[in-house]
C-alpha cells in the first residue's frame, strides 16, 4: 500500500516514477478506478485539449493521473489520435526499460482471466517480442471493411505514404490489407527498445498522412482517423518483421475481481 501511495504522489505532478522498471500505461479520458497494482499508471490522453476547458487542474476529476501533455507530446492531437496521443507520451517520456499501454476498460489478461503481475510481464517476454490482442478475424478484407466506415483516401494516402518513406513495407501492406485479419485497441507489452521502434516507423507515416490530408470529420467518432489506420498498421509491422507474438484475450468493462494481478 505505501509503494502505492508514491506512485500516486508521483502522479499528482504530472511526473512518472523514474525508478520503475516495468509500466503499463492505462490510458483513459474520463474517471475510472485504476487496478491497485502500481504496475498500472493512469494516464489521461487528451488532457491538454481538456485542461482548455478547466484552468483549474487540480480539482479535475483525472488529476490523479499521470497527463499527456508533459514533456515531449503530441497531446492536443487527440481528436484526431485517440489514445495515440498516450502512446507517444510514453514513446518520448517514459523511462521503464518494459512498457505496455491498455485503456481504461479494456485490458489484456493472463490465463487465469486477471492482470498480469510484473514477473509474468518480464518471463514472458524471454519468449516473445509482443504481447498484443488476438487477432480480429473480419468477414472482409480490412481495406473493405475500412471503406464502408471511413473516407478510403485516408487509407490510401496512408499506402502511397509506406510506398515513398519505407517501401520495403509497401508489398506487405498492400497484401495485408486485402486479407481478413488486424489488431485491436493498440494494446500491447514490449520491451522499450521495441516499443521505440515501433514508435518511430508508426508516427513518421501518420504525421506525414497527416500533413497531406485534412480531416474534415462531422462527429469527434470519425475524426479519430489515426487511430483507427494505427491498429493495422501494428499488424503490419509485427507481419513484416517476423516478431514473435502472444496473442491474449482482452477483456472489456472488468470486473473488480479481474482487476486483481494474479
């Protein structure tokens, strides 16, 4: 309970525990109650847009999480990033040697159905590259699949964009994307050194996307375009570099007890 507390302390600055080693970043736009593992550090995406409504940041309801709009970030991005703006917090602020992001009422589970501790993290990933959702089996292919609920010229610029900067990605992407399979929610674990790397090949593709294309969206749901584009273009990268990967149930609205590590 009292290393809890700490990490609280450390939260209530805006500033992360410089001397944890593992992280799993909850990310969240609205208040929840964080799994008492200190493993599990809320960080509010977003709150940069938000804190414009409320100049008063201690007496927001997340201000005991950490926020993204610290440091290097990309924060007041978030209608059009989702919880990409968090991913990017971490990518550039955090310093844990293994990091992990999930969502406030999403999370990925053991094979007991519960949190994992930080020894389940780090023997896992002796094993494996990345610890990320099962795959989605659609009853299309994702490039269908995606015109029906978005503008398709985001997902083109997004090709034309891999086929210009990494063109080594290009035949995999354009195979891919006419397949039935993606990830899901931007859920995963990995070591920083991976993380990073990741980091770095996704946003250099979004930003120039970004930078090409104007999103020009009706409702804040279609506007988040990035994230959406983001989630396969994790399949893709995991694909074309041959990771090895644990596929793990996630679980939606958990339960008290489900948010115990076991």
């Amino acid at each position: 309970m009292k290393k809890r507390k700490c990490i609280m302390k450390n939260m209530e600055t805006g500033a992360e525990d410089k001397n944890q080693q593992t992280a799993i970043y909850v990310m969240t736009h609205k208040a929840f109650t964080p799994p008492p593992d200190p493993l599990y550090i809320p960080l509010h995406v977003g709150r940069a847009a938000a804190l414009s409504y409320s100049r008063d940041e201690k007496s927001s309801p997340l201000s005991f999480c950490v926020g993204d709009n610290t440091g290097d970030h990309i924060s007041e991005k978030n209608c059009y990033y989702s919880e990409l703006t968090g991913m990017y917090w971490v990518w550039k602020n955090s310093h844990a040697k293994v990091v992990g992001t999930c969502h406030y009422r999403r999370y990925l589970l053991n094979e007991q159905g519960k949190l994992f501790t930080e020894a389940q993290i780090l023997s896992l990933l002796r094993q494996y590259d990345v610890i990320t959702t099962k795959e989605l089996q659609l009853n299309f292919s994702y490039y269908e699949g995606f015109s029906s609920h978005h503008k398709i010229l985001y997902l083109d610029e997004t090709a034309r964009v891999i086929q210009e900067i990494y063109p080594d990605y290009a035949a995999d992407f354009q195979q891919l994307v006419q397949q039935k399979h993606t990830y899901f929610g931007n859920m995963l674990i990995a070591k920083k050194e991976v993380y990073d790397a990741y980091m770095e090949w996704l946003f250099s593709i979004l930003f120039e996307v970004e930078r090409r294309v104007k999103v020009e969206e009706e409702d804040s749901y279609h506007r988040r375009i990035f994230g959406f584009i983001s989630e396969f273009l994790q399949y893709v990268w995991i694909r074309h570099n041959r990771l090895r990967v644990l596929s793990l149930i996630h679980i939606s609205e958990p339960t008290r007890l489900q948010l115990i590590s076991y």
